[in-house]
C-alpha cells in the first residue's frame, strides 16, 4: 500500500531479529519505520518521532508490554497501538485491548495480517487527528460566539450609557441661558461619562481659540491648558473626532494631556449649520471613547454656542466690515437712499485731499459748489446724475431678473486743479434681502499713474518703432544701392559700408537696451563682483567714444586728480554705465564744446562724473530722468536718437552694486550725472548679483 504522506510506525520488540524483519516488511511497504527494543529506547525517541502506529510485543524484559501501553496512555500518545505476543491466549488479548490497545496478533503471523492490522490503525489514527480537528474547531467557535456575545453586550451597555449621557448634555445645555455656565456643565457630563481625566471647550474668535470651559481630575492640570489655541488646531479635527498623539498637539495642550495621565487627545470640531464653533478637547487613556458620541456632543455644544453668539457676532461683522473699508487701498463712498453719507473710508479722503472727518450723515449735495476742493470732487464722484441713475434701475432691474450678480457702472473722472488726478468710479447699488435699493456704494481708484504709465508706454511704442525704422532704412538703402553698383568707387563703397555697420551697431544696442530691461524686471540681469580699477574703466570708456565725439564735434577731457582706488562691481556692466551716460553728454552737446569725465576719491567712495556743456535739463524733468521710458524733450531726444532707457538701466546697475547715481543741470548751461561707488579692498560676496 501507498500513502500520500508517509506515516511513521514504532516497532518494539526485544528479539533484534523480529525489529529487522518488521523493519524490513514496512519500509517496503511505504512506511517510516523505527525499531526499538527497550522501555528506555521508547521514552528516548517518542519526542522526536511521534508515531501515527506503534507495534508493541507483550514480553518485553524488566518492562512488560502492558505497561508501555499504560506509559503511553499517560504520555498522551495517541497512536493505535498493535500488540503482538507468542503466546496467543484470549486472556492476553482482553488484558491489552483493556489498556488501550487497537489489535492483537500472535505470532507467528502472515504478511498479510500485519498488512492488514497496520492499515486499520492508520486509519484509526487518521479518524482520530480528523475527530481532534473538529472538536478544536467547535472549542474555538464557541469562544469567538461567547466572546463576541460578550462584547456586543458591553457595546449596548456602552452605548445606552452614552445615549443617557446625551440626553442629560441636552438637558444641561436647554436649561440655561449663561454660555460659560452651560459649557461648563455640559463638558462635565460628558467628560463623566467617557471616563477622561481632562476636557476642554475652545471656542473660535477674532481668528484664534480660546478657552470656554474646562474639566480636569485637579486644578493644577487645568491650568497648564493654554490661554488660546491657533486656529489652525481646527484643521486636524476636520471633517470629525480626531485622535492626537501629544507630540502633535501646541505645547501647553500637550502639558495638560500628559499631566492628566492621557496617551492622547480627542479633537473634535464644533460646526452648526457649517460653521465652526471652536473645538471639543477630551483626554483619553486605555479606554478610548466612542467618536459618534464626541460628534453628537460637539453638534449639541455647538449648536448652544451658535445660538448665544448670534448677536456677538452680528457686531462683530459689521466691525469687521467697517476695518475693511477703512483699511481699502481704493476709496469707498457709501450713500443711504437719501444720498446721505454712511462711509467714507481714508483712502478717499487721501486720495480727494479731503482733511475733515464730520462727513458721516451729511448729503452728498451738501458740498456741491464747495470751495473746497476735495469736497467740490466728493460731489462730482458722488453726485447721482440722470444718466448714471437711469443706468443703474436698467442694469439693476436685469440683476434682479436674471441673475444674481452685484451690476456695477464704470466712470472715469478727472479732476482738475489742484488735484490733478483721474479716478475711476465704479458704483453699484445696494438691495436687501427682497431686492429693494438701500443706497448705494462707489469705489474709487485713482488711475492717474496707470494713465501716466499707457501715454509712456505710447510714447515708447512710436519712439521704438522711429529707432528702428531709421536705421532699417539707411541700411536697406546703402545695401541696394551696392547691389546695384551704385559705388564703384572704394572710397564711396567704404563710405557705405560704415554707414550700414554704424546703424546695424545702433539696432544692436537698441535691441540690448530693450533685452536689459527686460531682465531688470524679471531680477534676471546678472552682475559679476570683481576688483574694478576705476581708472581703467574710464579710460577704456573715454576711448571707445573718441569715434562718435570726433563725428559729433566734441571733445573728450578726462580729469583724473590722484591715483582712484578699486571697487568692487562689473567691469562690463559699468562700462555699459559709462558708454550711456558719455553717449548722452555727447548727443546733447554742440559741436566745438566739451565733456568732461572725472573720477575722484570722496569719503570712502570713487565718484565718477560726466559733465557737458549741452542744453541742460528743465528743473521737473530732472527727478524723472532715470525713470523707465522717460523723456525729457521728446523732440530734441527724437533728433538726438534713443528710447529712454539707457539711464534707467544704468540707475539699476549702479544701484545693484551698492552705489548711487544722480543728475544735476541747470538750464542752457549743461548737466552733471555721477555715480558713486563704495571703495573696498576685498570681494564681500564671491558669488554674483542678480538685479531686479
């Protein structure tokens, strides 16, 4: 016979020749076999081979086998035990079936009996391990049945004592109309009825959490609470009951958890009709409360809180309300339905120039034809005319049918002297909750500079394009011109050919002016930090301008009184300074004058000066001639060729590397433009600048 898992079979038996022949039969038979001949060997190898058969002779010397049988029951051993004796008497075989044996042989018997008698009790063996298993299994589902009967009844138990706590909480928080009375109360019962060393309510004001309430085992844990709480605790109770490790909880939260003896905390929000209360804070240690019993008692808490808050805050709205117009950088006029004056915030006040506060609740039509300037605009921006207010019933009749946006109309206004400004005035109506007009309100945004900024960038627009078209034409001309072999002679095609480079040279710093900007205003423009020595710097510039001062007429004379220390900066780009501001001294210059470039030591800084003998530049314009696009004169800066930038970008170099850039000029005589740099004897930064 075959079996798919090997058994294994003990064979005791005093005669070494019977364990060999035994041995020998069974292992052929597919079985694993162990041969013994003693009690002792017995005891010795059951440990490390337990037998699913054993096969035990009668006789044995000292032991009998009927007490190996008794042995075994003791032990535990459970495998059918055959016995097999020489002396086959019925007593023998009643003597050991008594004790526990399976079958009896005698011997001698056939291959065929023990085959037989070996295959009943390896079957016996395997009914009792499936017997065993069953009975195991049933063991183990009566305990999960009893445990969890056990469980669900403590969970009722729990829960009908939660429900009662509830219903009490609710009894608490009916009965008084004392907000820090009926928080108290209520936080006490339910910090009873979850069993917590510690609770506290933290309700939600001004954007912070402070404490309402608070339960503890003992005074000087409630004080370790803290005095507020950030508001952004309510982030971790969110959407529900929240449990908190204390390393997670603000420092003195977690002080009065630890202190309690808590493991952790229970955050819960207290939201009512989605808004947020504050925050229910409840300790808990080995036994955890129930998270739906924390979230009805918050809902219960917050509902209590809501409702002795409505009237706190419906004034702390309108004070909210009112800080925010007051603080608007725009202005805001607010009119009642008898035009009266209900607010008028500081910036509109600012921004019309207006330094009296007693405007509230006087009429708009008040200050029509004032002398006062500022209150002589107050009426013309908020003065209803016939066309604004026919605007406002069609727009706001189509609000109130079709839809439920706020409808604004948009005016521009400019106002004249002294104020000098253009503002733009958007008024929209106000309505109650039933649609019906209450008065109305203007916001006010001064647009003066906006307006400065669309006529500079006009302005750049058609300077930019006369500065490219120029020197397109001049190239485009001369190049035709050559190809059409117009300039035999090589005197005249050089001729040409300097025109073209000298004009693909004024495309190129143009396009460079333009490009440089654009990084000043991205912070992208990237300034080296080296030794720079000054005098260097200004003469290689000097040079590089003899070409245009010679076409131009004028000289160059550059006054260096005593040896200039170094600074630290970027050679190229202070070059790029130099080449602008000497370029512009010489275009605004007449012929047969002189520019003079200074460099000179003056308390702890190089100065380095452009001074011409040009047209100077009018005392308004002078604040204003470093700023971006500006022109002085635009016909005279049309003649002398640029776009305005040139000074801008140089203000912003020199101001990147730590220094400073100024203009002074009187009218018909010239102008001075400086830079100053601070003089240091070593790199203070090795990496580079960004300017922005």
């Amino acid at each position: 016979m075959r079996c798919a898992v090997v058994k294994r079979i003990l064979v005791v038996d005093d005669e070494e020749s019977i364990r060999i022949t035994l041995s020998t039969i069974l292992t052929r038979e597919g079985y694993t076999v162990q041969a013994v001949g003693s009690f002792d060997e017995v005891t010795q190898i059951l440990p490390s081979f337990p037998p699913d058969t054993i096969i035990l002779d009668v006789l044995l010397p000292k032991v009998s086998g009927l007490d190996i049988l008794k042995y075994l029951k003791e032990q535990g051993v459970d495998a059918p035990v055959i016995i097999i004796t020489g002396a086959p008497d019925l007593q023998s075989a009643r003597e050991s079936l008594r004790h526990g044996a399976y079958d009896y042989i005698a011997k001698p018997f056939t291959l065929d009996i023990l085959r037989q008698s070996v295959s009943r009790a390896i079957k016996e063996k395997e009914l009792l391990d499936a017997r065993r298993e069953l009975e195991e299994q049933k063991r183990r589902y009566q305990e999960d049945l009893e445990r969890q009967v056990r469980e669900r009844t403590a969970e009722l138990q729990r829960r009908n004592a939660e429900l009662a706590a509830l219903n009490r909480l609710g009894a608490i928080l009916a009965e008084s109309l004392s907000l820090e009375d009926t928080l108290q109360g209520a936080l006490a019962e339910l910090v009873a009825a979850v069993g917590s060393p510690l609770g506290a309510v933290y309700l939600l004001r001004d954007g912070s959490l402070w404490p309402a309430a608070a339960v503890a085992q003992n005074k000087a844990v409630a004080d370790l609470l803290p005095p507020s709480l950030a508001a952004s605790v309510l982030e971790v109770s969110a959407p529900g009951p929240a449990r908190v490790a204390p390393e997670v909880l603000p420092d003195g939260l977690r002080k009065a958890v630890v202190a309690a003896g808590a493991d952790s905390a229970w955050l819960t929000g207290l939201v009512s009709k989605a808004e947020v209360e504050g925050i229910l804070v409840i300790a808990s240690g080995a036994e955890q409360p129930d998270a739906s019993l924390l979230s009805a008692s918050a809902r219960q808490i917050a509902v209590a809180v809501q409702n002795a808050q409505l009237f706190e805050e419906s004034v702390a709205r309108r004070q909210h309300t009112e800080a925010i117009i007051q603080n608007m950088a725009d202005g805001v006029l607010v009119l009642d339905r008898q035009d009266r004056i209900s607010a008028c915030n500081p910036a509109l006040r600012n921004i019309l120039g207006i330094l009296r506060e007693d405007l509230l609740g006087r009429s708009i039509h008040d200050f029509r034809g004032s002398s006062d300037p500022g209150l002589a605009a107050l009426w013309e921006i908020g003065a209803p005319s016939a066309d604004l207010m026919e605007q406002l019933q069609a727009m706001s009749y189509n609000s109130v049918h079709e839809s439920d946006m706020p409808f604004v109309v948009r005016r521009e206004v400019s106002l004249s002297d002294p104020l000098n400004r253009i503002v733009m005035v958007y008024t929209t109506q106000l309505r109650d909750l039933a649609h019906k007009p209450m008065g109305q309100v203007r916001l006010v945004r001064d647009i003066t500079r906006e307006r400065e900024l669309e006529r500079m960038k006009s302005d750049f627009i058609s300077i930019v394009s006369h500065e490219l078209r120029t020197p397109l034409f001049y190239i485009k001309g001369f190049i035709e011109l050559l190809l059409h072999g117009k300039a035999e002679d090589p005197k005249v095609r050089t001729e040409f050919l300097n025109i073209i480079r000298d004009q693909t040279d004024h495309l190129s710093r143009l396009v460079e002016d333009i490009l440089d900007t654009a990084k000043i205003e991205q912070g992208s423009l990237v300034l080296k930090r080296e030794r720079v020595p000054v005098e260097d710097l200004i003469r290689q510039a000097v040079a590089d301008a003899e070409g245009m001062a010679a076409n131009a007429g004028v000289a160059l004379r550059v006054e260096i009184a005593e040896p200039l220390p170094e600074v630290i900066g970027d050679f190229v780009r202070l070059k790029q300074v130099m080449a602008n501001l000497i370029g512009n001294a010489i275009k605004f210059s007449k012929s047969g004058s002189v520019v003079i470039v200074r460099g000179l030591p003056k308390s702890g800084e190089v100065w380095v000066q452009v001074e011409d003998q040009g047209t100077g530049i009018p005392s308004q314009s002078l604040p204003h001639v470093f700023d971006k696009f500006f022109q002085a004169e635009p016909s005279q800066t049309r003649t002398a060729g640029g776009v305005g930038l040139g000074l801008y970008i140089a203000r912003q170099i020199v101001e990147n590397l730590g220094g400073r850039i100024w203009a002074e000029s009187e009218l018909g005589k010239g102008s001075t433009f400086t830079f100053a740099l601070p003089v240091q004897g070593t790199p203070t930064d090795d990496g580079d600048a960004k300017g922005t």
